[in-house]
C-alpha cells in the first residue's frame, strides 16, 4: 500500500485564479483535481499546490448560476406570496 505525506501547511484561500501565488513564499501555484473529493469530508474539487514549499490551498468553487426557471419561479413566489395576516 503506498502513502502520502501531505505537506506541514494548508491554507484555505478564496483567489480562484489559475495563476494563484502562494501565501507563504510567493512562488506559483499548480492548480490540480481533489484526488479525494467525493470520498468521506472531502468537498473541494481542486486544490492548489505550491511548487517550491509543497504548501496546499484548497480552492473554492464559485456560486452556481441559478437556471432562468429558476429564477422564474422565484419571481413568482414573490408576487404570489401572502403576508402573514395579524
């Protein structure tokens, strides 16, 4: 069975770049797949990994676009919807 050792520092970053700088030694980061998303917590689908220090920052998703129906029906609970009566 083969292991890995993830490296001492992980930072949660909120730049979703492609050519992020690491926060540690401002050397480019190399932005690759979770190789462990969808398995138990893991919940970010990329991650980013320093090319000098091995530093790891996981990169968030943007927020989904909601769909024009969506959207439609939204509009339409707000038009038809009651204020509570007193």
């Amino acid at each position: 069975m083969s292991t890995a050792t993830l490296p001492p520092r992980i930072v949660t970053t909120s730049n979703t770049t492609s050519d992020m700088q690491c926060e540690a030694c401002s050397s480019s980061m190399t932005i690759s797949p979770n190789p462990y998303f969808g398995t138990g917590l893991a919940v970010h689908r990329h991650i980013a990994e320093c090319e000098t220090c091995g530093a790891v920052a996981f990169v968030p998703e943007p927020e989904p676009v909601p769909s024009l129906m969506e959207r439609i029906v939204g509009v339409l609970r707000a038009m038809f919807s009651r204020p509570a009566s007193v």
